[in-house]
C-alpha cells in the first residue's frame, strides 16, 4: 500500500475535526461590553469580571512550552460575555449515538472562551504539520448548568462509533473537592478503519473555578507536559 493510502484514513479522522469545530451555534445571552455600563459595576462574578487580556495573562507562555515547539495564541479582546451552544447533529459523519459527536472536541461546557494559546510538535508527521498538540482555553462561566451537563454527557458516551471509525472514552478524574476548583479529565482512544487500523489516544482536561472555565486537549504522545502546562495555569487562577 502506498503512502497516500496509509494516510487516508487519519486525513479523514482530520477532516472529522475540522467539520465538528465549524458545527456550531453561538448564543450570547444578555451580552455586554466592559464600555455598556459603569466603571464601577461589575460585570460579572468572580474573575469572569476581567478583561479578556487579563484572562489572557493567566494563559501559559511561549517559554513554558518545549523548547523546540511553534506557539500561537489569541486573544479575542472583545470583552464579550455568553457562551456557546452547539448542535447535537452529527453533520452527516455517522456518530453512533448522535449525541457524542460532541465529546470529540466541540462540547459546550457553558463558558465564552476569551484567550487561547496552542503549541505544535515540529517532531509531528508531514500529514498533520498544523495539528495544535497542546491546546489551552479560558472562558467566562455564564451558563452554570453546562459543566455538569458536559461531564454527564461524557460519562453517557464512553463508546461510541463514526463513519471511519470506534471511540473508546476513559475517565481519568471527576472531582468535586469542597473550597477548590471542580476537575474532569478524560481520554479518547480512537481506531481508524484502513489497512492496517489505526490508534490514536487525545486527551481532555476542564475546570470550574472562580468564575472561569479552563479548557485543554492533547495529542497523543503530549500528555506529561499538557498536564504540567493545565495545571500551572490553574494554580495561577486559583491564587489569583
């Protein structure tokens, strides 16, 4: 089998993820700017009431990174509070349930990212010279019901199915420590269909604190620093 043969089915799986991250709908509910009302006021609890480059700050830098990676960020500036929602369709790529299309990148945890900062692996394969190996999100929190939501969707799709492929889901941590910020981590191991099938494990980390959600995702082979990258960022919002 030739080389474009071998990659075709992870292509796939790639276009998967770009499809998945387009299908979505944005609801912002009673959305305001920081310039909409007084100095004074706030604009929200906790630290969703910072700015967006304030949140931003809270990010992991360049130099936190392996030394050899290209990083990127951005940082939406626009002060926008809401949050997404997403639809349950699977655009036509075969999630067997529907439902847990969204596990695969796209769940809506109830937050409105403001800042993002993602890292690439040049030691990656030619086929996904973009991919964004180690990938950091935080959000304002204004849908309070979405991150238990979320984590309860997660745990309803611990198998599911594609058009390409299986998904298997493990669980690596659901905590609710009493003063401290709610933690769920998991992992999906995905098996592409070709000759031969390939395997693939990513990894997801969230957390709920202070009025923030920080979101992440890892590819395979970069769990011990995304893990160390997560967990920094959250000790610097939970001492902020």
């Amino acid at each position: 089998m030739n080389g474009l043969s071998r990659q075709r089915p992870w292509v796939i799986a790639a276009a998967l993820c770009v499809l998945a991250t387009a299908a979505i709908v944005i609801t912002v509910p009673n959305a305001r700017r920081h310039g909409d009302v007084p100095a004074s006021a706030s604009l929200a609890p906790k630290l969703a009431s910072l700015s967006d480059q304030q949140l931003a700050e809270l990010l992991p830098k360049s130099s936190d990174f392996p030394a050899s990676w290209t990083v990127s960020d951005i940082k939406e500036l626009s002060d926008t509070f809401g949050y997404f929602r997403y639809h349950v369709s699977d655009e036509g790529l075969g999630f067997s349930p529907a439902e847990c299309y969204a596990v695969v990148g796209v769940a809506s945890t109830g937050a409105f990212d403001a800042a993002e900062v993602f890292g690439h692996d040049p030691a990656d394969p030619a086929e996904v010279a973009d991919r964004r190996d180690i990938r950091l999100m935080v959000g304002r929190e204004f849908d309070f019901t979405g991150f238990d939501a979320f984590t309860g969707l997660v745990s309803r799709c611990l198998r599911f199915s594609s058009a390409v492929g299986s998904y298997t889901v493990r669980i690596v941590e659901d905590s609710h420590p009493a003063g401290g910020p709610q933690r769920f981590r998991y992992s999906i191991t995905a098996t592409v269909g070709g000759e031969p099938e390939a395997t693939r494990t990513d990894f997801y980390s969230y957390a709920r604190s202070s009025g923030l959600i920080l979101s992440g995702t890892a590819s395979t082979g970069h769990q011990q620093p995304f893990d160390a990258l997560f967990d920094g960022t959250l000790r610097r919002i939970s001492n902020r």
